[in-house]
C-alpha cells in the first residue's frame, strides 16, 4: 500500500510543478513577445 502512496506523492508533486512551468510560460508570453517565451521553452539545456 505505501507504495501507492508514494506513486500518488510523486504524481501529484509533477503535476504542481508542470503548472508552475505553464504559468512562467504564459507570463513570459503575456507579458512580453511569445515568441521569446516559445524559444525559451524549446531552447536545449
């Protein structure tokens, strides 16, 4: 059973963390050009 629980944790820990990189994307967007917003996203690391 703790290991379902464990999944959960980590589930919901990466979906807080893909909203909070959505919401910089869309301020980066909103707030200046999207297309440097869209060229960060993809940029490599």
């Amino acid at each position: 059973m703790s290991s379902w629980i464990l999944f959960l944790a980590v589930f919901l820990a990466c979906v807080v963390e893909a909203v909070e990189a959505l919401t910089i994307v869309l301020a980066a967007g909103t707030s200046r050009h999207w297309g440097s917003a869209v060229q960060g996203t993809v940029a490599p690391r």
